[in-house]
C-alpha cells in the first residue's frame, strides 16, 4: 500500500500537470491504475516506480504517471437528457445563429471518445433527417493515451453497451475480433488531439457548443475557476458550455449559468 | 409494479438478472424455455421480457416471432439477453421485434442501461 508521503507526492505532481485533485482515500485506486505502468516501466512495485520518479531528472516518469490516472470513466449518450437537448435545441439552435455557415463543437476532456462520437453519430443523423448540418467536431485530452484509444475508435463489448442504442451500435459500428469498430465516416468526422485543460486553448478556436462534463468536480475550486476562464475565452458569441449532470461553475465574467449550461452573453476582456 | 419475465434456460442467469431486476422494482416471473414464456404471456403479459436466444423447447427468437403474433403480444417490451453477437443476428432479432439487445456477459450496470435505452427505465 503506497504511505501518505507518496500519496502526497503523487497528488502534488498530478495537481501540476493536470490540474486533478487526488485525496488520500482514493490511494488504493491510485495504487492498482499505477501498477500496470510499473509493470511497462519494469519495475516490481508502484513503490519503485514512484522513487524512480522522484530522482529521475526528466519528467517523463510524472507524465506517464499524470497519464495513467487520467479520468477513464464514460459512456455512449452519457446523461440521455443532455444528449436529448443537444439534439432538439443547442445544435439546431447553433445551426440558425450560423446560417449557412460551419457551426463547431469541442469535446474537452473527451477520454476515450465515447462523448464526441455521440455527437459525430446525432450529426450523421440529423443529416439522414434532411437537415444538412454543417459541423466541425473537436476532441481533445490531457493524455496521449486516452486520445490514441478514443482515434482507434475500437471499443470493448462492454464499452459499447453502455449507453449506446443497439440499432445505433449496428448503424455505426462493425465488429473486430472481439472488439467493435467505429465506421470511417464517425471518425473522419472528429479531429482528436491532445490539449491540457491547464493551457489556454487559443490554438483550438472559437467554438459555438463546448461539452465539459464530469471534468470539473475533479478540480479545486482554484483550478475550476481557472479553467472555465479559459475555457469562456474558447466560446463564441452567444455560445454554449454543457455540463455534466447536476454540476454547476464558478463564477465567471461574461457566463450566465443556468440549467446546465453556460450561456456567453457579453464580450470578455482580452486574455 | 411493473413486471418482467426473465426467459434464459440458465438458471443461474435468471437468478442475476432477478436481482438486478428486482433492485429496479420489478416484480419477476421467470420461464425456463420458449414455450414456457408462450405460456406465461397467454396468462398474463408482463411489461418487459428479458430473453435468451439458443434454449431447449424453443428459442427465444421463434418465442419473440410468435409473442408478436399474439393479442396482447405487441406490448411487453422485449430486450434479448444473449451470447449471439453477429451483426447478421442482431439485425435478425429487431426485424422479429426485440426492443433492445444486450450481449453476454452483462453486469447490472448494462443491463440497466439497456433497459434505460428501451423506455424502462
């Protein structure tokens, strides 16, 4: 079992570079997440692999280890009624403030994928519906290894019963071994990469929809404030930031929050 | 209380699934084959059918075409609880009138996601 001295270190360089608060009583999590990596690492214990990282000069060690305790836990259409009313109002709603033009959607922390293909798969159907939605659809997390996973589009059996509609499973997905794969159009439709919520996401865009949800309670108050600051900068006018069920923001200059979503409704001073 | 009839020859997995179900406040009524959930249905239909595919007596497949058949049969919702995987299969079961398909192994967690996903939730 890794002491309160490690506990602390790990939970102090994970602060840094994602921004995630960890809390003595999930040591034992932290312990089985870490061991896989110990193994790849080859050392025999999490308790190596921590000491190793701590004389290690580079910080390769802490990167993988920021990685490996990534948040991992989604789903296909995850809370029903916010996929519902992306679906019948914030998508359409876009879609008219846009006009003819490209309406753009960003998946932050989008893990494995599961949320920014269930946005890729109502805008496929939309499409099929006669709407012609003009949409760009980005995706983006801290870690590189989520991202790789969430670009392969391939998903265990029990990935893909969660939460995923069977006639949408065989509309989209075609199987692979035992896995299931994701059609081409689903993923051509995404551009996935890696972003640091902790990083202003200038390079990313103006988007005019950003899902950010089960993200922010994995946050102190500081850093959630800090985020959604820079997150609002990413909004366009007359945008929209959703949550995750029964979440709310921090205070932020220029949002107005109200069930569930974070509405841009002033200019924000320069960043 | 709404009901379910859980159809699977195991009766391990009508056990599981009784527990998951009865968390989920359903009353449970359990068949053993086809012809015994036939049977069942003529007496009274449930609200929700969990049901397995390859079973003695009669599969769940040529069950599901002769429920639908039945007066009253378009109502119970139907969810497939199977090892049956195939794309083909999958296709075959919604064309015969399944609302939901679930692939075993399943949990509670998927179970109540499928059920979720069929309007029982």
């Amino acid at each position: 079992m890794l002491n309160e001295a490690e506990l602390a270190l790990i939970a102090r360089e994970v602060k840094t570079r994602s921004g995630a608060v960890l809390t003595r009583e999930m040591g034992g999590a932290i312990e089985l997440r870490l061991m896989p990596l110990a193994r790849r690492e080859g050392f025999g214990s999490v308790h190596e692999l921590i000491a190793a990282a701590r004389i290690r000069a580079d910080s390769a060690l802490w990167n993988s280890i920021t990685d490996y305790l990534a948040q991992s836990d989604t789903r296909f259409f995850r809370d029903g009624a916010a996929f519902r009313r992306l679906y019948t109002d914030l998508i359409p709603a876009a879609l008219a403030r846009r006009g003819h033009e490209r309406i753009r959607i960003w998946s932050a922390a989008c893990s494995t994928g599961q949320e920014a293909y269930s946005v890729a798969m109502q805008i496929e159907e939309m499409r099929e519906a006669g709407l012609n939605p003009a949409a760009e659809i980005v995706a983006t997390d801290f870690s590189e290894r989520l991202i790789e996973k969430a670009r392969a589009g391939l998903y265990t059996q029990f990935e893909v019963q969660r939460g995923l509609p069977i006639r949408k499973l065989i509309a989209h997905f075609e199987k692979a071994g035992d896995l299931w794969r994701i059609d081409d159009r689903m993923r051509a439709a995404i551009s996935f990469s890696t972003h640091n919520l902790m990083k202003h996401p200038g390079v990313l865009g103006q988007f005019d929809i950003i899902l950010l949800r089960h993200v922010l309670p994995s946050f102190d108050l500081d850093t959630r404030q800090a985020v959604m600051s820079r997150i609002a900068d990413a909004l366009a006018p007359q945008g929209v930031i959703l949550l995750g069920e029964g979440e709310t923001i921090p205070d932020c200059e220029g949002l107005t929050f109200s069930n569930g979503i974070a509405i841009r409704t002033a200019a924000r001073a320069a960043a | 209380m709404r009901r379910c009839l859980v159809v699977d020859d195991s009766r391990v997995i009508r056990k599981v699934a009784r527990r998951i179900l009865e968390d989920m406040r359903f009353e449970i009524e359990e068949a053993a084959d086809g012809l015994e959930a036939l049977q069942a249905c003529r007496r009274q239909m449930p609200d929700a059918i969990l049901l397995d595919w390859t079973m003695p007596v009669m599969s769940g497949i040529d069950f599901l075409k002769q429920l639908r058949q039945e007066p009253g049969g378009d109502k119970p919702t139907v969810v497939f609880c199977t090892t049956e995987n195939d794309v083909e299969k999958i296709a075959e079961a919604l064309k015969a009138g399944a609302d939901e398909y679930m692939m075993k192994p399943f949990d509670g967690d998927i179970l109540q996601s499928k059920f979720a996903e069929a309007g029982l939730a």
